[in-house]
C-alpha cells in the first residue's frame, strides 16, 4: 500500500524492513479510523432501508461514532503515556475491528448503533497513541519529518478516500463490505503490532481523574452541541444546553490542569509559539475544508445526477493532490520552515473555496469542480501536514500522547464546528434564496463555501505567525 523506504531510510534501527512494517502497521490504523468517518456516508441510504432507521435516527450512524471519539481522545492519549502506548494501541485496534465485524453483523438498528459507539471507543484508544508511536520510534529528526509527513497525507486523503472506498463497495457488494473491511486490516495491525512494535517505558504517575472526567464530558458535550445545531439549529434546547455545559467543563478542565502535578494535558504544551500556532490552525484548517466534502458530496449526486461510484471518484483529484505533498514536505519543511508552507496551503484553500463560490445549477465537473478540488487537495495538504510535524517533533517522549491527543480532539471539534457553522449558514441562505428547490441548495451551498473562505483566512492570518527556525529539523521552536 506506501512504500515506507523513504520514510526510514535515515532511521538508526537495527532492521530497516522491521521499521518499515512499524510504519506500515502504524498508518494502517491510522487510514481505518480515518477511513471510518466518512466511508459510511455513501451507505447511509441502503443501512436506512435494512434496518428501518428513521430519518433522524440514521444520523446516529455518523454521530455515535463521533461523539464518542473525539471526546476520549484526550485519556485515550494520555493513558497510553501512563499505562503504555503499545498496549493501549493494540487493545484499541483489537475492539475497533471487533466492532466492525459486529456492526456489520447487525441484525438490527440499536446493534448497530452499539457497534459504532464500540468503534468511536476502539479508535480514541488507538488514534493518539498512532501519532505518540510513530514520534517515539523514529527518533531522527528527517526520519521523523517523513513519517510525520506520511501520517498528514493518510489523515487528510483518508477522508476523500473513504468516499471512494464507500462507493465501491456500497456499489458493488453491500453496505455491510463497508464495516467487513475494516476486519482483515485490523487483524493483521495486530498480529504486526504484537510482534514488531516496540515496548516504551511505562511513567510512574497516575491519571489525572478529575481532568479526564471533565475533558471527555466537556468536548463530548460539545461534539453533540455541534451535531444538535447542525441537525436542529443553534436555537434548540439541546444545542445551547450541550454548548453551555461543554463550555463550562472545558473551563474547570483547564484550571484543573494548571494547578494538578501530574495533567491530563500539559499546558506548556502551548507556550511555544509555533507549537500554539499549529494548534490553533488544526483546529480551523479542518472547519474550513469540512464544507467540500459535505456540501459537494450532495452537489454530485443530487445536482449532476451522479452514482455514489462516481461520486467518489469524483474526489480523486483531491486525495492525490493531497497525497503529493507527502513527498514534498520532508524536503521542504527542514529548509523553508512551517511558515511559507502553511501560507501557500492557506492560500490554495481559500483560491478553491472562492471558486465554489462561483457553482450554478447549470455547473458542469470539469473545469470549475476539478480545479476547485485540486486547489482545495493542495491547501489541505500543505496547509495540515507542516503542522502534525510541528506540535509532535519537539514533544517530550513521556508527553508524546497527551499531545498527540490534543492535536486530534482539536481536529475532531474543529471539523465538527465547522459543519455545524456551515449547515446552518447553508440553511439561512437557501431558505431566503427563493426559486426553484435546485436554485435555494446551490445558493446555500456557495455562502456556506464563502464563509469556509472567511475561515481559511483565519488560518492565513494565523500562519503568518509561524516564525523560522533557527536549527535543521527542530521545527517547533
């Protein structure tokens, strides 16, 4: 599937084919959980009719999985640094591919539901712990700049790719393939990991309880804020009630944390300058690029008459464009530093979102929609890959899940946020558009990109701040 010669090439390892499979089992992981986002999307109607979910319910295919992801991120993460990362990882991958095998199994729609929420569970302990892994073992800076580059591509291509894989094997087998997928490749991440994985060194602390109970409830109750306000608007009891107690707990999070010994998350984490900055844009890079996929995904189907096959394959454009700066960023980010990288990224995100702006009913795929996507495929790339390198290459090995955690809760809320913002704008310009129903979807569809632009350009202004370093590969400060 990648070819991880380049990636280990510089690593001092007794054997480099054992880490080659180290990386390969690593972001094999990583592209299944990614992968499990938005590769049910394609088959929602089909899991729809065999399991008589209404129409409500069936957005708890999507939402139980992300709710209960993003909000153990943080402990999952920080537990793998207290308790080890390799057991943490191989217990997670076990009941992520478990709860494939009996998601697809299901004969019924709260089975189902369940074997997501085990799915959402299984990938909060195995995702941060991927990312703390792969920092701890390739200890050579360019080394570490590759695979770091590596796990940027599959993170980012992993979301058109499941749109892909959705549509062929929605298409071709049944909604159910989609779920049976993840089972071999997560069989085989096991039997890899429990043999080829090194062993870290365990810290003798103990978990921070009062963090870990407020930092899952406060960014749950956020995730389901956002899922409410996309689903019912941010009017509705639920949304303001998740919003304001999600608030609330990440507030008494925060003070927990600087004043415990031993925190779930360490602030210094965020007093390197770049390192705050990359933060900050993982954050709304993700709640920018959010709208294409979701928006789009219905502009192709429902506007242009295409299959889900199609649909897919529509998004090819963007994964590659993604996946090409995986061979970039190694050679560009020791030399250049974040900040021209993210710039450029910034600035082809909002030139393809500002494109998307100009989309009619009478729009064709080529030229404007694949232009738009290899623009947008461009930005995301650059705009996201300098920035896993940047928070995990200077990270203490003790503190490498706890960051790695941070970075993919903010992903998740962000990409959340930036769906419910973006639903929601979408829904007042299409209501207020008049004409016919085709007329109101697009006009929402292009404000709702003109605001994912606005937010892109936060992420300019923010890249801006990124400052050069002053040493080779030490990136981060």
């Amino acid at each position: 599937m990648l070819s991880a010669d380049t990636a280990v090439a510089s690593v001092s390892a007794p054997s480099r084919r054992r880490s080659g499979i180290v990386l390969l089992t690593l972001l094999t992981c990583q592209l299944m959980i990614v992968l499990d986002i938005t590769v049910m999307n394609v088959a929602l109607p089909r899991i729809q009719t065999d399991l008589h979910f209404s129409a409500t319910g069936l957005s708890w295919v999507m939402n139980a999985y992300s709710l209960v992801f993003g909000g153990l991120l943080l402990l999952g993460g920080r537990a793998g640094d207290l308790f080890g990362r390799r057991a943490l990882f191989i217990a997670g991958t076990a009941l992520f591919t478990l709860a494939s095998l009996a998601g697809g199994l299901a004969p019924s729609a709260g089975w189902l539901l369940v074997a997501r929420v085990l799915q959402g569970i299984g990938g909060a302990m195995a995702g941060p712990n991927t990312l703390a892994l792969l920092t701890t073992t390739f200890q050579d800076p360019k080394a570490r700049i590759r695979v770091l580059a590596w796990f940027s591509g599959v993170s980012s291509a992993g979301f058109a790719i499941g749109l892909i894989v959705g549509g062929l094997l929605t298409e071709w087998l049944s909604w159910r393939s989609v779920l049976f997928i993840n089972v071999p490749f997560g069989l085989a991440v096991v039997i890899a990991s429990m043999r080829y994985l090194p062993v870290a060194e365990r810290e003798s602390a103990h978990l921070d309880l009062p963090g870990a109970i407020t930092a899952t409830g406060g960014v749950a109750a956020l995730v389901y804020g956002f899922i409410s306000a996309a689903s019912h608007g941010w009017s509705a009891a639920s949304t303001d009630i998740s919003l304001a107690v999600g608030a609330t707990l990440i507030a008494v999070f925060l003070a927990i944390e600087s004043r415990t010994a031993q925190p779930l998350l360490p602030l210094h984490l965020f007093i390197d300058r770049n390192r705050a900055a990359a933060y900050t844009n993982i954050f709304l890079v993700p709640m920018a690029g959010m709208s294409m996929f979701f928006f789009l995904t219905q502009f192709l189907q429902e506007i242009l008459g295409l299959s889900a096959l199609a649909t897919g394959f529509a998004f090819l454009p963007t994964a590659l464009l993604m996946f090409t700066t995986i061979r970039l960023i190694p050679r560009l980010l020791p030399r250049f530093g974040p900040r021209p990288i993210t710039l450029a990224g910034a600035l082809c995100l909002i030139a393809g979102l500002v494109l998307l702006t100009r989309l009619t009913d009478a729009t064709a795929y080529f030229p404007l929609l694949f232009i738009a996507m290899i623009l947008i495929g461009c930005g995301i790339g650059l705009s996201v890959s300098p920035l896993n390198v940047v928070i995990m290459s200077n990270v203490e090995p003790h503190e490498a899940g706890a960051a790695g955690g941070a970075l993919q809760t903010l992903q998740q809320t962000g990409a959340s946020l930036g769906l419910a913002i973006m639903v929601t704008i979408f829904g007042t310009a299409a209501r207020s558009a008049g004409g016919s129903p085709v007329h109101a979807m697009v006009t929402g569809m292009t404000t709702a990109f003109a605001s994912g632009a606005v937010i892109a350009a936060l992420a300019l202004t923010v890249a801006l701040t990124f400052r050069r370093p002053t040493g080779g590969a030490q990136v981060a400060r």
